[in-house]
C-alpha cells in the first residue's frame, strides 16, 4: 500500500499535484452534494473533498474508519490557520475503504472528556490522540539526543540483565519463578546498579544504557512499577566531572527541543537544602523561603515554643510577602489542616497591618520578639508569616510542603523557566522507626565522605556521603553517587546497616569479590527519562508520557494485567497459592 506524502506536509507549494494519502477519519461534515472528510495520521491532518459521486461511494463512512485517497493539491478558499496543511485541500479522485471502525468508546480528539481509566482501558485509542502522540514522539526525541551525545562522548551501550539475583535492600522486588530451578526466584532490576559498577570492574570505563527498571512501590502521579532510567557509570572521575557531563546533556536536550539557554545549575549541600526550603526538591523557581529563628525565641516564655526548644526541636519560619490579606480566617484554618498531614500540631501565624501585629501566636509573643521578627525577616506592612515549631524534620518538611502549596495557590511560579539544582553531600543513612535501625540513604554502595568514614558505626546520624541529587522545577530528576570501590569499605557499609557479613555475601557475594581485583573509583547517574519528558511536555502525570501506562493500582486495564494463572502452569512452576482470608 502505497502512498506520496502524509496528512501534515502538503503546502501550497505542492498545489496542483496528484497525491495518494492513508489515514483515519478524524471529522466528516456534508454539504449538499460536497462530503468534507479531515483524514489524521500521526503527522497531521488533510481536508479532503468529495464530489457527489464519490460521496455516495463513502455514505456509510464515519469516525476511524481507515480511508486510501488519491486526488489533486488545490488551495483552499476557507483557510484555516490552525492547520499546518490549513491552506490547501485534497478534491478526492479515487477512494478505497481500507477498514472500517465501530462507534469509539472515546472520542479520538485533542481535548477529550474521558475518564483516565476509560483512557488507559481503550489505550490504543487514546494513543491516536495529537497530545499523547506529540509525547511519544518528544520521548523519542530525547532518548536520541541522548544516545548520540552520549556516544559522541566516548560511552558504550551495553544491556545488562533483566532477570538477576534478588537483593532487597529499599524498594520491593518484582519476582520471577524458575521453571529449572524449583522454589527459587529471579528478580525483576530496581535499576542496573550492581551490573554497572561491575562493567567498570570489567574496564569499560564509560557506560550508558537505556534501562528499563521495575519497583514493587506504592504508585503517584509522576512514579509508574516499570519504567526507564537513561544510567550512566564513569570511571577514573570525581563529582565534578559527573556533574559537568550531565548539565552539558541536559543543555544539549533542552536547546534542541525547547530553544533554551539553561541558566547556571546551583548546588547547595542537603542540611541547607532543607534549612531553606523544608525539601531536598525544592522548586527553584520562586523565593519564600524558609529561615530557623530559634535564636529569636531562645529566652521566650510563649510555653509552646520554648518546650520545642528544649526538646531540641526548632522553629522554622516563612514570609509571605503581601499575604495579610489574601487569607480569610477559613483559608487559615485549611493551611492549619494541611501541615497537620506531615506531622505538625500548629501553624502559628502573624500579620503585620499598619504597623501592628495580630494572628494566632500574637498575644503570646512578646513585643520583643516581634520587633526582632520584623527586623531580621524584613517584615513589611501586610506581610503574612507563618512558623511551624516541631522536630527538626517535622517542622521543615511540613513548612517546606506549605511553601509548595503557596507557590502554586498564589500563582508565584514562572512556568517559562528551568531551574535545576544540584542537592549534594546527602546523608549517608536515615533511621526508619519501624524497623529501629539505619538504612542507607540512597543505597549502600554510595561512598561515603572520606572524613566520615570512622563514623560508619559510631555517630551513623551524622554520617555523610558523595551522593547527589539533580532537581529541576521541584521534581528529582536525577540520582547518583561516587560508589565505593574498596572491598573493605563496602564491608563496613554493610555492617552500619546491620547487615552481617554472612546475610552480605548471600546477597551480594559475587558483588564484594569483584572489588578484590583491582576495582577503579567510580561514579555515576541514573535519569528518569520519563520524569523528564513528562517536564518538558507540560503535564503533571507521567501516564501521559508513557505508552501503555499501570494505574496507581498497577494494574494494566487494558491487557487486565496482573491476572489469574492456569493450574497446569502453577504445578510446571511448583508453586501453590494461598488466598488471603476475608475478615468479616
């Protein structure tokens, strides 16, 4: 089946020539003996013309069904500038029915009133739509700059295993029965992590790869269970040249696809990070930020605060400028609801108007503690300022979730600008009260600061590491670290997260004795392209850059995956399945 040109690249320039076009039916209209047809493929749309012979040839014609046309280039007398073919049109001369389509469950259109899960259940058809064809294509895109920027810069492709040894250490692990081997399991990879560390092991020095991962994770918008992480590994460097590669990559991207000169990408080490903007994603994009002011309150006699202090807590403060009077009473009473969700018992508030202060805390706070509020925040007539006064982490990420919301309530965000920031020097480990013990942070290949290191054990707490993060517009873009290379090191790394030597080389037993070989420093990045087409196409839900999305179940709508299994395959698996019991 042949055709000369697709629907979105005639022109005037091609008036007067005999074309042949395929595609789907977008819209018919009549109009007295004339049919107007607007045929789409992913590239466009044409209007094609039928006289009325040819009309009576396509009278059962509608919406999908699949059209070969073959006619003449004319200019159009009703132009349509909303069209890149808008100028010209097609006076039909043949037509061929290639397929028909029944009645759509959704409508094939830009815009479309469908329910996601309608959407994600006809996935196949929602596809057909411009915006979610424009985003494949953009995520196309992107993977090929990548690919041959990276390979101009001396990277090698190479595919590393999808099915590999269960190790979980973070996220769960998708499991996949050995047929060969009975009651034993591959896993799915959470990313090519220990692959990668050993190609450099291996001497390959500069690797990339296009690496679908999988995380049996609770879902949200911008996460889905299998997805893809453009990986990078580089040996023989330190942060800076990890860094260095990767913003030429993000320039090169975003010059190419948005006509962007990226500003400087700043870098401000973690505890700062959440000192100023309660987040290690913080949107870079406007100001508000957050400021401790445990020093103000250090002699205060409002018992709240000063039982927060000597509890070692802090007090961590925000000025909206001109908010005094943008919130009601009501409004105040929601944002009081809404730090609640991350922890926080309070939001106090003060409103400085004419000159005084009113709000919940200003009967309890002293005059003196006001005027010192005014003259290090720079507090000005209906300024609003909020403080939260918890743990340290409590108050900050609290604070910090408060300061997002306002960003966008308050229409503070410039929606044109890219801001990336490096969040560096993270901390090594995090205490997880459920299971009373550290874990690593990122993960425990992550080098730690040299400086560091006899803290392993001893002060975990205050333990820090050479991971970093890239954010760009309050999203993590990026993770990465320089990776221990040292055999012994890696031991101890291990033991700080309370796992033995026996449980380590179980799980990692082929991983430690490469490192006896002469492993070199490394280091590296792992993008989620996902997260990042999803950025650069607008949108806040990753589904809308991805193929064939889950839901936020993980489940697949269309297909009906996961589903049941038939017995025989279970007993050629040797596996049994117990049902969970209902509660009644």
């Amino acid at each position: 089946m042949k055709r000369t040109h697709t629907n979105g690249e005639l022109r005037l320039s091609n008036v007067n020539e005999q074309v042949t076009l395929i595609g789907w039916v977008a819209k018919r209209r009549n109009f007295g003996a004339l049919v107007f047809i607007d045929l789409r493929d992913r590239s466009g749309i044409t209007q094609l013309v039928f006289n009325e012979e040819l009309a009576k040839q396509i009278s059962d014609v509608r919406n999908e069904y699949i059209l070969q046309v073959s006619g003449i280039v004319v200019e159009r007398k009703d132009k349509n500038p909303k069209l890149a073919t808008g100028d010209i049109e097609i006076q039909v001369e043949e037509v061929t029915i290639v397929n028909k389509a029944e009645t759509t469950p959704i409508i094939v259109a830009d815009e479309t009133d469908a329910l996601e899960d309608t959407r994600l259940k006809y996935r196949y058809l929602d596809l057909r739509r411009s915006p979610i064809q424009k985003n494949l294509m953009l995520r196309h895109q992107v993977t090929m700059i990548t690919r041959n920027f990276l390979s101009d810069h001396g990277f090698l492709e190479i595919e590393t295993p999808i099915l590999c040894k269960s190790t979980p250490e973070g996220a769960r692990d998708y499991l996949v029965p050995s047929r060969v081997s009975p009651g034993e399991f591959y896993a799915l990879p959470q990313s090519p992590q220990i692959y990668k560390q050993l190609l450099m092991v291996g001497g390959l020095e500069k690797y990339f790869q296009i690496a679908r991962c999988f995380r049996d994770e609770d879902l949200r918008a911008d996460r889905q269970p299998e997805f893809t992480q453009i990986d990078i590994e580089m040996s023989f460097i330190e942060e800076e040249d990890i860094w260095n590669i990767t913003e030429e990559l993000m320039r090169k991207i975003f010059k190419e696809i948005k006509h962007v000169d990226l500003p400087e990408f700043v870098r401000i080490p973690y505890d700062e990070c959440m000192e100023r903007f309660g987040s290690d994603k913080p949107d870079m994009r406007f100001g508000m930020e957050l400021c401790n002011v445990n020093d103000i309150f250090a002699n205060t006699t409002f018992k709240i605060f000063a039982d927060v202090l000597e509890n070692k807590g802090v007090i961590q403060a925000m000025v909206v400028k001109g908010g005094a009077d943008k919130f009601s009473r009501k409004d105040l009473d929601k944002l009081q609801e809404f730090v609640k969700v991350y922890g926080a018992k309070a939001l106090a508030y003060l409103k400085l108007a004419n000159g005084e202060f009113s709000g919940s805390v200003a009967k309890v706070v002293s005059d003196e503690e006001k005027a010192v509020l005014k003259a290090q925040l720079g507090l000005e007539d209906n300024d609003l300022l909020f403080m939260v006064a918890a743990k340290k982490k409590v108050a900050q990420t609290s604070l910090g979730a408060l300061r997002n919301k306002l960003g966008h309530d308050l229409n503070l965000i410039d929606e044109s600008k890219f801001a990336f920031l490096w969040v560096t020097n993270f901390p090594m480990f995090e205490y997880v009260e459920e299971e009373d013990r550290y874990v690593a942070a990122h993960h425990p290949f992550t080098c730690p600061n040299l400086e560091d290191v006899d803290k392993l054990m001893s002060d975990p707490a205050n333990c820090y590491s050479r991971a970093y993060d890239l954010v760009l517009n309050g999203y993590e873009l990026l993770s990465g670290s320089i990776r221990i290379h040292d055999q012994e090191l890696q031991k101890k790394v291990f033991e700080a997260i309370g796992m033995s030597l026996e449980e380590a080389y179980n799980k990692f037993g082929f991983f430690i004795d490469a490192f006896k070989y002469g492993t070199p420093p490394h280091g590296g990045v792992g993008i989620g392209l996902e997260r990042l087409v999803m950025i650069l196409a607008g949108t806040d839900n990753i589904r809308d850059v991805v193929a064939f999305p889950k839901t936020a179940s993980a489940s697949d709508l269309m297909s009906e995956a996961p589903s049941p299994v038939y017995d025989e395959q279970l007993k050629e698996l040797h596996i049994g399945i117990t049902h969970p019991v209902k509660e009644h």
